[in-house]
C-alpha cells in the first residue's frame, strides 16, 4: 500500500490549518448570540423572529452536513474543502453588508450550507493524517477544544466586536481569515484522490433536503408551540411533517444509488451510541449557552462585553481539561470519561437551574461554569474516538459528516425545546414581574436541559463498549492510500 507524501510543513501544520477553518465554523454558531438584541433593534425584527438568525444557520448546517461528507468522499477532501471555504467566505461578506430582514436569515442558512461543505472535509482531513494512538487522540482532544471552545469564544469575541464595532463585524471578521485559508489549504493540505468506483455519481441531494426539511420541520414546532399552543393543528402539523420527512430521508437511504449515508454503518454499536450521545450534550449546550446569554443580559442587564466576559472561564477549563485527555484516554479507554463527563455537565447544568433575579455572579453562575466545562472536556473527544474507531476507511467523509450532524441537528431541536420551554413558562406566569417570569422560564428550561444531557449519560451506561485490544485500528489509516503522493 503506497503511503502518502506528508506535506513539507508537517501535520500538525496541517492541523492548525483545518482547526482554523473548523473554529470560524463554530464561531458562526455562537457569535451571533450576544448581538442579537443590537440586531433586532437595527434592523426591525420580530420577536418570533429574530431567533431564526441562529436557527436558519444551525439547520442549514447540520441539515447537509452529511451531503458535505459524502462531497468529501467523492470528490475529495481539498477540493471540498476549498469550495466550502470560498461560499463561506463570500457569504459572510454578504451578510455584513446586507439590511434586509428575510434576506439575512436566507444568507444565515446558505453560511450554514457553505460550512456544511466544509466541516467535514476539515475532520476527514485529520482522522486520515493521524493514526490510532496516541498521535490521534491528542489530536481529537485538540479538536474537541475547538468544537466547544469555539462557541465560549465566540459569546466573548462577539461581545467586543458588537459594542466596540458593530454587529456587522462579527461577519466581516471571516473575509480576512478566510481569505489566509484559501491561500494555505492548496499549499499544505494533501490531495485526496477519491477511490474509483462504478457507483460514482452525484451526492444524494434529496436525501439532504429531506433531512433539513425534516429538521426544519420539528424545530419550528417546537419554537412556536408556546404561541400557537401545544395541541395546535399547526403545531402538530409541523410534528407530523418532521416525523414523515425524516422516515422518507431514511427510504430514500435505502434506495439511492449514492446515499448520503450508508445504514449498514449503523450496525457499529458504538457509532450508534456516540452519536446519540453527541445529540444529546449539544443539545443541552447550545441551549445553555442562550438561556444563559439571556439571563445575563434580560435579568442582570449586562453589557455585550460583560456577558462575553462572564463566559471567559468555559473556553479555559475546556482548554486545560480537553489537551490532557489524549493521555488518560489511553491509559484508561474512552467509556469511563463518557460516563463522567456528561454526569458533570449535568450537575453543572442543575447548578445553574436555580438562578434568582439579581443573582450572583461568582455564587450562582461561575460555579456551573466551572463544572461543566470539565464535563465537555472530558466528553467530546472521547465521542469523537468512539464514534470512529473501527470505521472502514470508505466511510471516513460520512462519518464525519455523521458525527458533526448529530451535534448541529441535536443542537438545533435542544434549542428549539430548551427556548420552547421557557417560553412556555414564563408566558405562564403573567401574575408576577417580567424579571422573576423570565428568570423562572430560564430555570426550568435548564432543567430541561439537563435532562436532554442525561440521556448521553444512559446511552454510555447502555450502548457504549470499550474496543477489544485485539481490534484493528480503523481503516483510516489505510484511506492514506487515497491521497496523491
């Protein structure tokens, strides 16, 4: 088997290269968040929504992250890459400039489209450059830093960018990083020669439309459940489509010719449990994080930039847990820490599910973010090792694909049921003050998110089992023979 020719700069040159273009995804996803208020007022937008300015991007992007690692697998991993990068870029650009309410949220969901493209292709580009071992494991620990961290960073970058600049720098700060990517990727990543094949063809672009429509279809219902009512026709209507699209997306699977992915992959235990899992502790963290980001500035009416500040010790706590995971991974396995880890983001979570109005700062928000950022650390790279490990080397785009869908799509119903329910809460409590009603709401829907993240913990407990030392390494070290020396 012909062994790749490693680019001159190294991999973990090449690393840093992918992590970049992964960071300024998940940025996207999280820096919007504390500039939202500014949005609304600037540019008219409803209460209904203004949420859509991070929904349309979040469905978008885990809708057709799948058809992103199908791209990767078919057409290559750079190639892709760079399209990806390039409609990111651009797009961006267009939304800085752009003051039109719908045409912001149909960008927001083309951003998220572009970076569907590209994420995928960013981790098959890792998982194929560093084999099982040690090498490999410190690398997804670094990658989940940057998964998560990327969203604590972005709540504080945000912050500054929106008070100090305008909220349409938080979209223009992407053209000159994206811009660098662009001029580097051809320069450093290596070139991924697909492997031939009689099925060729095009990536299976119904099944990714189902999928998001289907997606779409559940997060709006659940959004407007509490205005329309839970046992509206419009809301059990848009219950029963997302049921009937998403079984369609699965028929579809079964019959296309390229699907997007395969279901045989479904019959490795651990791919099933690590990405339920996955769905599950992002559901709970996107919905934290905003639940979160609103309490700070609706209750205690903090500014953009203390709110971003507040937040400073998550990226910081992820970044000390999650660097040292490679090692305890391999002295202990990953399923103990996918015990542990979501069992601590829920105790943080319950922590941070008592507020108060006019709270304190260091007594009732800084102790859960302190606790639940060891909790992440210590989850999502084992998530990653365990949704990968022994994975045939031709599944290595869709699995990627596979993983990052999990957590954008649990992202986006956690959020759609986490906002849902405290909506519903606080419309409840018409008897007492806005503040206490809206810090009640918050309260319970952070219950609900901890229940969501209890579910990882069942799912480890259940589905997870620790690899045999006799298992063979996963084929993606031999999907180096894909790549032109």
């Amino acid at each position: 088997m012909a062994m790749p020719k490693m680019p001159a700069a190294g991999p973990w040159a090449v690393f840093a290269l992918v992590a970049t273009a992964q960071f300024m995804v998940v940025l996207d996803t999280a820096i919007i968040n504390v500039a939202l208020p500014v949005i609304k007022r600037e540019l008219d937008f409803g209460d209904s929504t203004i949420q859509w300015v991070v929904t349309a991007y979040v469905l978008a992007f885990g809708g057709f992250l799948l058809l992103g690692g199908r791209a990767a697998d078919l057409f290559g991993r750079r190639r892709t890459l760079i399209a990806g990068m390039a409609a990111f870029t651009v797009v961006s650009f267009l939304i800085g400039v752009n003051s039109s309410v719908p045409l912001l949220i149909v960008l927001r969901g083309l951003q998220g489209l572009a970076a569907a493209v590209m994420s995928p292709a960013a981790l098959s580009t890792v998982l194929v450059l560093f084999p099982d071992g040690h090498q490999r494991a410190r690398a997804l620990g670094y990658w989940s830093m940057v998964a998560t961290g990327g969203a604590a960073v972005g709540l504080l970058l945000g912050g500054v960018l929106t008070q100090y600049a305008g909220w349409r720098w938080n979209f223009f700060i992407n053209v000159p990083v994206g811009l660098a990517v662009l001029a580097l990727v051809p320069r450093l990543v290596p070139d991924h020669r697909p492997a031939r094949s009689g099925r060729r063809g095009l990536p299976d672009a119904p099944g990714a439309v189902l999928a998001t429509a289907g997606l779409m279809a559940g997060v709006l219902a659940f959004s407007q459940a509490p205005a329309w009512g839970w046992t509206d026709a419009r809301t059990l209507t848009g219950f029963a489509a997302c049921v009937i699209l998403l079984a369609a997306f699965a028929v579809n699977e079964g019959r296309s010719r390229e699907p997007l992915v395969d279901l045989g992959i479904f019959r490795i235990r651990n791919v099933r449990g690590a990405n339920g899992m996955m769905a599950a502790v992002f559901a709970g963290n996107l919905g934290m994080f905003f639940l979160l980001t609103l309490y700070l500035q609706d209750v205690e009416h903090y500014s953009a930039v203390r709110t971003g500040l507040a937040f400073l010790p998550f990226p910081v706590v992820l970044g000390l847990t999650s660097t040292r995971m490679a090692g305890l991974v391999r002295r202990f396995g990953f399923r103990r820490f996918l015990i542990l880890g979501p069992a601590l983001v829920v105790a943080g979570m319950l922590w941070v599910s008592h507020l108060p109005v006019h709270g304190g700062y260091l007594v009732h928000v800084l102790p859960g973010l302190l606790v639940m950022p060891l909790g992440y650390g210590m989850s999502f790279a084992p998530m990653y090792a365990a949704a990968t490990t022994g994975v045939p080397a031709r599944w290595a785009g869709v699995t990627s694909g596979l993983i990052a869908t999990s957590q954008q799509a649990g992202g986006a119903l956690g959020l759609a049921v986490i906002s849902g329910a405290a909506a519903t809460v606080t419309a409840s409590l018409t008897h007492d003050a806005l503040p206490q009603a809206l810090t009640s709401g918050y309260d319970a829907a952070m219950a609900v998110a901890a229940g969501i993240t209890a579910v990882a913990v069942l799912l480890a407990l259940l589905v997870i089992r620790a690899p045999r030392r006799a298992d063979t390494p996963p084929a993606v070290v031999q999907a180096r023979a894909d790549v032109r020396p």
